[in-house]
C-alpha cells in the first residue's frame, strides 16, 4: 500500500515499458475523471513498481508540458484515484497503508510542512481500534476520536468551518479524517509539481518523445474531428509517410492489396482514428469492385464478406483472443524484401519510384535523401523528407526512437496546425 506516492522506486525499466505504463495510467485515469467503473489493469496495482513509476513519471510529463488544462486534469485524476482507493481499503490495509507511510516518512530528506500532519494521523490510523473504527460505518459528523494540529496546517477544512479552533489548534474529528488525508495526498501533489526541477530532462529523446504521445493522447480526445471517416481518407492521405501513401495508391489503382499489406494498412488506418465501422465501409467499398488488372488476391467482398468482416473486427480485438493489434514500426515495414506493393520506399524503391512518393520535395532535400539511402539511413531519409514538409518550426530528433508510420502522421498534422 504505498498509493501516496512520498518516494519514487530506484532502477532501470525499459523505454518501451515506460510507454506502455505511462498510456495506461492516462487511459485509466481518463475512465475515472469521467465517473465511468474502471477495470483491472496491471500497470496500477496499488503499491505496484508500476504504479508508482506510472505517478511519478506522468507528473514529470505534466510539468514539462505546462499547459494549465492538462496540470488540473492530472490532479484531479489522480486525487479522484486516490480517494477511491482509500475508501476500499479495509482496516488491516487502512493500518498498513499508515505503516507503510510512517515508514516513507522517516526516509524522506528536507521534510516538507505537510510531513508533520500526515506523521500524526498515521499514528493514529495504524491502531487497531481506531482503523476497524474508520472502516465501519462511518460518517463524516462522527467524533469519536479526533486529532489537534496547529490550524494553519488546515487552512481549507478551517475555510469551510468544518473543525473546531482552540488556543490556535484545529481539532480534527475522525469523521474528516479520510478528507483530510485527500488534502494533504493533494498537497504533496503540487509540491512536487512546483519545485521539481526537470531541465535535465528537456535533453532526453525518450521523455520528450513519451511527452509527445501524452499531447497526441490528449489532443484525440479532445479533438472528436480527430477521428477518421472512410469518405475522408483521400483527402487525409496528404499526412501519410511515402510507405502508407504508397499503399493507399495501390489499394485505389488496384482494388487489392495483397494480404500482409491490408494487414499493415488497416492497423495503420485504425491507429491514426479510424473506428471498426468506418473500417468495415471502408474495405467493403473497395473490395466490392473488379480488381484492375493481373492480381495475386482473387477475394471479394461479396463472396467472402464473412471472412472479411471477421479479420477486421478481430484486428480491433473484438473477435478470437480478443488482441488489440497495434501498427508496425518502420523497422519491420524496412524488413520486408520484394514486395511488388510495400515496404519502406526509401529502402525498396528506385528514383523513378520513390520521386513521385515525395511530392513538393525540392531538389536539396533530395539530395540530402539520396545520400541517406546510400548509407542505409532509411528513418533518417524519412524523417528529413517530413520535417521539410510539415514541421519546420518542430524539433523532430525527439521522436526517432521507434519510430512508426503513425507518428510520422501524428507529427504531420500537428506541424500542419501549427504552421496555421
């Protein structure tokens, strides 16, 4: 039980997990900030390594990102996550959780003035009769038990005249305990965010390129024109990389893809906003025309519409093992080797195929992809052919590590509006 988070776990953790936890935590805290129940998940145990790195990582986030609406958002969040775990918690975890806390309390250096009042509550909260008394049934008028604390350490329940005042003491009832816990869970909370130095950290690809998931995060879900319509996808076909762009060409000349490549396609399409239906229109208009030309796949959607409808919906995890398929990165689009429709143009293309890709390239960056190609520099080539195009006002060597398709469309259309 270490859900106040007074110290952050010590070690390594992989930059992909770290990813994974962080987009998580925000997910799961999202579902709570919108009073929705939330389910298991692993990465917020309570008193987990995951958990406490999934905290303290997202509040780093929130202080590079210094946007208001986003600080208040992950507070918020966070305390609404908090008191619904210690209203759970039974009187053997209510009396851990306080030793656990007494414990973190001794370890912790430059002793912050919140530190002394929740010292003394846990004291009182690790005895027995007093922890079976708070998680019986309990009302906020009750009395039965109460704590004295200078009143200066309660400005906010002194505010509301919720606690008695003697001689320059607040006398806090039992019944305002958990409150009062939540305060000062709360305090510690924008302490941390107010004097957490994170300059260091503005230099780290890693940090920066989770920081940009977490603006996309929430920019979709502010954004609902964010997601993507089957009748829309030409026109947003301008912000696919080459090898998307080539796909979608491909699929609109020919009518088929072969089927690793509507593999790769629609996980693409999906992970950029696409919801299951408009997937389902999506295909079913095009594979319901005659293929053009010589083709490998001789399916269409009429005879084989079951088939079709299946592997869509089990992409979106919705059939079979239930696996919410993601996109592939770039380094597994540049292993693939003769394919007539795919793999990454900057690898597998000739001039001649590759140029008509790179519309509005101009002749220096050219060069300058050409060169790149020649050293094997494929992602590089990628990422320059972008940033010439989209992002000119953006530092684009915070988001080459793993680089994908869906960040390469992500940073495209931020760069569009910010150009705007």
């Amino acid at each position: 039980m270490a859900f106040f988070y007074l110290t952050p776990v010590k070690g390594e953790l992989p930059a992909h997990l770290l990813d994974i936890i962080v987009v998580n935590r925000l997910s799961y805290l999202k579902t709570i900030l919108n009073g929705e129940p939330p389910l298991y998940n692993e990465y917020l145990v309570e008193g987990s390594i995951y958990d406490n790195v999934g905290h303290f990582t997202l509040c780093i986030l929130s202080i590079l990102y210094a946007n208001r609406e986003f600080s208040q958002f992950f507070v918020n969040a966070e305390l609404e996550l908090f008191k619904r775990r210690l209203e759970t918690l039974t009187a053997y975890e209510l009396r851990s959780f306080s030793k656990k806390l007494l414990r973190n309390i001794k370890k912790t250096e430059n002793v912050p003035t919140f530190i002394d009042s929740l010292q003394v509550l846990s004291q009182h909260l690790v005895l027995k009769d007093v922890a079976q008394h708070i998680c019986a049934s309990h009302n906020i008028n009750c009395n039965f038990y109460s704590i004295r604390l200078n009143f200066r350490q309660c400005l906010s329940l002194v505010a509301k005249r919720q606690v008695e005042l003697s001689n320059g003491f607040a006398i806090i009832p039992c019944g305002r305990w958990k409150q009062y816990m939540t305060i000062l869970y709360r305090e510690n909370i924008m302490r941390r965010m107010r004097h957490t130095d994170v300059t260091p950290l503005k230099s780290d690809p890693r940090i920066m390129e989770l920081l940009h998931k977490v603006k996309t995060e929430i920019t979709a879900t502010k954004d609902k024109t964010n997601i993507l319509l089957s009748k829309d996808v030409d026109v947003t076909s301008t912000y696919f990389p080459p090898c998307m762009l080539n796909l979608h060409q491909n699929l609109r000349r020919r009518h088929r893809l072969t089927h690793s490549q509507r593999f790769y396609y629609s996980l693409f399409l999906k992970d950029i906003g696409m919801p299951v239906e408009e997937a389902l229109e999506f295909w079913k208009a095009e594979y319901s025309l005659h293929p053009n030309g010589h083709h490998a796949c001789c399916h269409n959607w009429e005879k084989d519409e079951k088939k079709y409808m299946y592997g869509i919906r089990h992409m979106y995890g919705l059939e079979g093992g239930r696996k919410n398929y993601t996109s592939v990165n770039c380094q597994r689009i540049q292993s693939i080797d003769n394919c007539s429709e795919g793999g990454c143009p900057f690898k597998s293309f000739d001039s001649n195929k590759m140029v008509p890709l790179l519309k509005n390239c101009t002749e220096p960056i050219l060069s300058q992809i050409n060169e790149l190609k020649q050293r094997r520099l494929y992602t590089n080539a990628c990422m320059l052919f972008m940033k010439s195009c989209y992002s000119k006002s953006m530092d684009c060597d915070s988001f080459d590590i793993n680089f994908t398709p869906v960040k390469y469309y992500n940073i495209a259309t931020l760069g569009e509006k910010m150009e705007l």
